[in-house]
C-alpha cells in the first residue's frame, strides 16, 4: 500500500489556515472593490508560445510544462533524443502553467480588447506555478494577487495605490510599515546626470541591491559593470543624502537639470503627492527612495516597494507604472500601473504578530449534544431553528459520550455547547455552556438565538 | 507578432462572470458553513502515483501530465522511444494536475489523520483539469465545488445534504427541481432479488441509462451483460411502479423479503426520512427512484443527484456515501458521504432562467466626473468621503469630455454618477444623476451618502 505524499515545494491548506487567508483575500478584495476594481480569472494552463521568452531564459526553465495528451511521443524521434531536451520539448508539449498574472493578463487584455471598458481595472487572485528549488518560504505553487489599471496615464491611479495599501493593511491591523515609492524615470536622470546615460538598466540591479550589501559593494558591482569611477563618486552625494521629501526633490531638481526625463520623473512624482492632497490624504507611511529600484524592467514611471518594520519579512507588496503592456502581443499604446500583495508573506507577517483576529477563524457558532437516543432526537428537533436564524449550528451527529463530543468541540474551536438532557426535554430549554468561560446557564432557544446572533 | 490565444477546452472569466460566479459560489460557500463545514484546500499538481489507477484506464488516459523540470530526457533512451509513450511516460513525468477533489482529499485525510477532528466536515471548491475532448458544456478545465463528512455513519447526514441542497437552491431562486434520492444497498438488493447476486455493478450500469435509452434498451443491454431474461422480467414490476414514497417503500419491503443488504436500504432511507421529519422538514422536492444508479461503482449506501425541470441541461448536483474513501492510501475504516454541485451548469441553469439577481452584478456604485481641472480637483477632494462610508465609488481618472465619462459609467454598468460642475463647487454639492431613470439632483455629499448607503 503506497504512503501518500505532496509534491516538492506544495501544500495543503486545512481548516485554520484557510479561514485565516480567506481573512487577508477578502480583506484585499473589499478594497480592490472599494476602488472599482473587477475580479477577473484566466486559466492555468497557457499556451506555451504565451509564456516563453517573457521572463527570460532563467523564467522560460522555471515555466511548468504539460506533456500533450495521448501519443506524446508522435511526433519524436531518435535524433530528437540525442539532441537534448530543448530541441524535444516543442514536440511533446505545447502548454505550461501560469507563471504569474500579468502575462494572462496582459493577453486576456489584447483578446477581449473590443468588449472592455477602458480605463480597465481590474484584480485577480489565483496560483501560479514556478520549478524554482524549493525552500523556506518559497514554493513551486502560490497565490498572486494583482491589481492593474490600463488604459489611462492618469497619475491618480499612483496615488489610489497608496490609498488601498494603506487601506488594506489598516484592516489587516498593521501599522508599523513603509511604504517606499520612487519614479524609473527618476534613475534614467540619475544615470544621464552621472554621465552614463542609457545605463540605467546595469545601474537598477546593482542599486537594487544596496539594503543587502551596502553601498561600498554596490560601487565595485558598478565599476564591475562599466561605470566610470567619476560617474560613481557623483552618485555620493545621493546614496548619502538626509534630508525629507521636500529637501529630497530640491535637490533632485538640481541635480538631474540637465536630464529631461530625469525632471519629467520629479514632476509625476510631485504630481502623485498633489493628488494625495487633493484627495485629503495625508503622507503617513510613505517614504519617497531616490535609490529605489525594483528588479523588473518593464516599470517605466512609478514605482512602490512595501515592507513592514520588526518583522523577518521581506517585501509584502510592490507594484508600478508600465509604458507597454501588451506591445508582445501586438498591441501597443496600452500603459498601466499595478501592484500586487505578496499573500504567503503577509500570512507570515500576521502570523508573527499574532495579528489574525480571533473572528477570522470562527467556523460553527454552537455544538448540540446529547446522552441518549432522546436528547438526540431533541437536539434533532430544535436544530434547524438555529440554521434559520443564519447561525452555524451543527449536532454531534452520532449518540456517544458526552466527553467525545465536548472534545469534538474544543477542537474544532466551537465556543459554545447546547447540551440536550432530560431536564431540557422536560422544560423544553438548552443547557448553553460557554467553552471558554465555563458558565452554563438553561435558556429557551430563542433566548439562545438572540445571545448568539451576534456572534 | 503573435496573436495570442487560449489553449482548447479553457476559458477566461471576465468581470460580469465572475461576479456571477461569485454569486453562486459565496451562496453554496454559505451554506456549507452554516451546517458546519470548513474549507480546504490541496495543491492543482499532485505525484502521479497518487492520481493513476483511482479513475479507470480512461481516467488515466484524461489526466494531464506535467513534464519534469530541468533535463526531462536523462533517463529516456532510444529504445524507450521505441516502446511507445506508455513506457516512456513515468521517466518524463512524475506529476499529474487534479482530476477531481475525491482522490487529493482523501490524500489529505491520510496524511493528516492525527491531526484532524472526526467526524470531519470539509468543502472544498478549486479547478480540476481533464484532456478531455472539448465540447459545448465540456471544458478542460472547470470547477469542482464538494462537500463530504467523512468519520461517522450517521445518517443525519444524508438527510443535512437535502437540507443544504434545498438551501442553496431557495437562496439562488430556483423551486422547480428534483432531488432523486436512492440507496445503492437496495440496488444491491434487487440483484439479488431477481436471482442474479453480486451483478449489481452491470445492473447499475444499464439502469443508469433508463432515462436516456427507455426500458427496451436496458432489457436488452441486461442479456447481453449475462442477465437471464426470467429475471430481467423479474424487474419489471419495478421500473413500471407508479406509487408514492410510501408506497414503494412498503412495495420494496415486500419485494427484498429475501434480501438481507436490501432491507438494510431500505431501512437505511426510512432512518434518514425519519430524521428529516424529526429535524421539521417536510419532503419537498424530494424524490425516491428506486432506479437511480449513478455511475460511480464506489458508493455503497445512499446516493443522490439533482435535477432542474424545463431547462436542457442534465443533473446540477449529486451525490453518496463511500464504505472506503481512503483505503487506498492504507487507511481503511474511513467511511464518509459528500455530494458536490456542478458549477458550470448551475450557471448555466441561472442564466437560462434569467434568476441572476441585479446585485450579484453590482460593482462600483458611483463615478464621479468632471468637465475640467477644477471639477477633477473638487472631484479627488470629494472622492475619500464616499470611500470612507463605504460606498464604491470612483473618479474618471482623466479630464476628457463628458460623453466620454457617461460611457465610460454605463459600460461598466455603475448606477449613479455624481457630475461636478462649476455650480456644483460654488454650492459644495454634487449633480447626482441615476442613469436607470435619468433623474438628476444636487445634493449635498452626505446626502449623497446616506442616499447610496443602501445600494
């Protein structure tokens, strides 16, 4: 008899841990509603000539591949086999999973792009799949949770942005977090005002990197990189800059005069705050990052890193403006601006905290119990009364002990008992026992409905 | 450019289908939770070793395979080319995707049995993917929504699927439908009846096709799995009854006199009636047909399925108890009963009968627009309000012209639109217009408010 097992990097999700996600996606999706935001789904499986060549050759090996079905092997041969298995696998698969959201959506955009309201915005929470090597924290299978406008360059959407974080994780109970925000164009001025202009790409990565190896590193990576060292030393002044948001962008002025864009990048940066004003919304958690960069190449305006302090946690929500969404798929002219939350590691950082309310977990409400074939039939009885009333109620559906069944509920975490007895019968009550607190006291059922109602 | 595409037998969901979907799935989601069920989860990929041979060779056939990372083809050689894809199969693929959710719970039960609280409620709602051939109504890919109790005997349960089912149906509006119910010891029973014992497997079988094929057919299908004509003619009297649930009841109790597994059916369903009427339910929509088979050969007690009348699509919903879910996986004794709705064509039938309730659609409640700068910036400065009292609301992120914004509303189907004007800013009031009606008003923001509250 084989022992069953999960595959590498893969979880079930039980009872407790699913009502505790349930918690953070729905508090997500309220604020993604709240905002205007449309739930959208696309499928797991994608075409293959979908998903390659979009996240580099490093992503194409990560992409799951799904073996065509039937004959797989039709249309291979010997020579096939000794040329590896690059040159086979367009013969015996033609799908993949998803490797993250924005690429479906980037096609189910170019596809239904008759029929969309633009500016459309719109969320989506689903898994995706990637063979990375599995270890603490990162798995081959994850939720994503994706909120994009297209459609529209309107820097309102920016600021929407800060809003719904700040929104979402004031409900989530979190308030000791940044939220770090900096504009790509910004760093392109930032490379031309330095004298190495079109090298913003090289200059990202290795600024990427400054929180974890420090700026003396960062310089050699740059030097490694085929950045002048006087092109290094006058980025000096900007790594060590002190100063507040205002001081920040009176500097920047100054220093990125002679970048067009470098100012274009000030200027939607001021704009995104006037919006904020506008909208009476004050600055709290932000925290503007000259050095901010974000791995991901495609940001072109905007671009926001979120992480929350004293905790192990990296990163918990990012996000940022695109010039060119669907151009890969032969529609151009579509910008946007999007974020996600990461969803495992703001489970983690919750966890942490012990920040899960207590109510995110409630399942049933009330266990009725019995000793006997009569107190069954009775809690039988005044069951559905319950029900009717929306409280979650259930019986302990098989006539055991009386100890089995109290643990049934302790377990499962139900705070309160109706124990159906002959004194019960008689007086056609419940004797209600509140587990947590012990007291029980007899009451009529609807006495019962009302104190539980609200719970 | 390539023009992209979905792969066959796959959908995308777009915003109004989802919120229908939504609409079903959070109905069936309540209910479950309200006779306390919990929800779980399991990962889409699975060890093939824990899918192949729990289907049948076709439902090896259908499960879709997924390529192993890296080198796929270190172990294949030549001559496994040679031997055809069946050889090859287990050397290029060690994981399968889900092919229902029976098989990955019972997984689930097994490998964490120490940890979970028996009698143990769990629903479950996720994709699972067949390569099947796809047709209208037949995807690749599509949602399972179950529910099983697995742990106790009970025949409460049973009698809590007709409640939950009848539930869920009040609440989505339909009242024009059956709940077949059955007990697969009775069909047992009648093998054994007529004099042909242990053929209840074919029995079931051709009985399965009484609706589609008529009696003729069956008869005949009958002798040719080996049924002796004098006791095919034995069932006569039993496809031909006309009675009513106590009448067939007492017919059977007369015909499985001989049987003792078939009286324990039927003694089986008279407990479950008993309990529904102990509970106060009446019987509506419940339907006892002694030749409902259903196909599945792994039910041993009662078994269920659901149809809606004067509509084209088949059963939404069905169900029954297993002896041995888990015995698979080394874990026997694990008993259980669970039913499970057909999503897809729920949605079908709801769309069919026109019953999607308006609200199920509601998205963004308000969008307001604006003729220029000074309108968007009164616009932004009212916007946090509505927000704040939890209204969806919106701004048009950009100033262009008024038709474009009133579109831009009706497309997306949101009801009222708050216009600000010069006169609107002079008087701090919104024109608050109701594209159903075509009212407009002006009216201040918390009267707008608490207008909208409610919508």
């Amino acid at each position: 008899m084989q022992k069953p097992s999960l595959p590498k990097g893969t979880r079930d999700f039980g009872p407790i841990q699913m009502a505790r996600r349930n918690f953070i996606l729905n508090t997500i999706k309220d604020t993604f509603q709240l905002f205007g935001y449309q739930q959208i789904e696309t499928p797991a499986m994608e075409n293959l000539s979908t998903l390659t060549g979009k996240y580099g050759d490093e992503g194409d090996q990560l992409l799951f591949k799904i073996l065509n079905s039937g004959d797989f092997l039709k249309k291979v041969n010997s020579e096939d086999i000794a040329s590896g298995a690059a040159a086979t696998l367009p013969k015996v698969a033609e799908k993949g999973l998803r490797y993250d959201l924005t690429v479906p959506f980037a096609r189910f955009v170019v596809m239904n792009r008759n029929e969309l309201t633009f500016p459309f915005k719109r969320f989506q929470i689903q898994p995706v799949w990637r063979a990375d090597r599995p270890q603490k924290g990162r798995y081959r299978e994850f939720y994503q949770c994706d909120a994009d406008v297209v459609g529209t360059d309107s820097l309102v959407c920016e600021a929407e942005i800060i809003l719904m974080i700040r929104n979402v994780f004031a409900k989530l109970g979190l308030s000791n977090y940044d939220i770090k925000v900096n504009n790509r164009k910004i760093l392109t001025g930032i490379s031309e005002a330095i004298g190495e202009a079109g090298k913003e790409g090289s200059l990202c990565v290795a600024i990427d990197k400054l929180d974890k190896i420090g700026w003396q590193k960062v310089k050699e990576e740059l030097g490694e990189r085929g950045f002048a060292s006087h092109s290094v030393d006058k980025l000096e002044p900007l790594v060590q800059l002190k100063t507040d948001l205002k001081g920040k962008i009176a500097f920047l002025k100054d220093f990125l005069a002679t970048s067009e864009v470098g100012l274009k990048g000030v200027s939607e940066l001021e704009e995104m705050l006037d919006i904020l004003d506008q909208m009476g919304a004050n600055l709290e958690h932000v925290d503007f990052d000259i050095m901010l960069a974000r791995g991901l190449s495609y940001y072109t305006g905007a671009i926001f890193e979120v992480k929350v302090n004293g905790v192990s946690i990296g990163s918990v929500s990012g996000g940022g403006r695109y010039d060119n969404l669907t151009g890969v798929f032969g529609l151009s002219g579509v910008s946007g601006v999007g974020f996600s939350f990461g969803v495992d590691r703001l489970y983690d950082v919750l966890e942490e905290l012990d920040l899960f309310p207590e109510e995110s977990l409630k399942g049933t409400t009330l266990l009725l119990t019995h000793f006997d074939q009569k107190g069954f039939r009775y809690a039988l009885n005044v069951l559905n009364q319950f029900r009717n009333a929306g409280i979650k109620a259930e019986i302990y559906p098989d006539v055991v002990k009386a100890k089995k069944q109290f643990d049934f509920a302790n377990k499962k975490g139900i705070p309160f008992v109706g124990i159906c007895g002959d004194n019960e019968i008689m007086t056609e009550t419940l004797a209600l026992k509140n587990l947590e607190t012990g007291n029980q006291e007899n009451l009529k059922v609807e006495e019962v409905i009302s104190l539980l109602k609200g719970n």
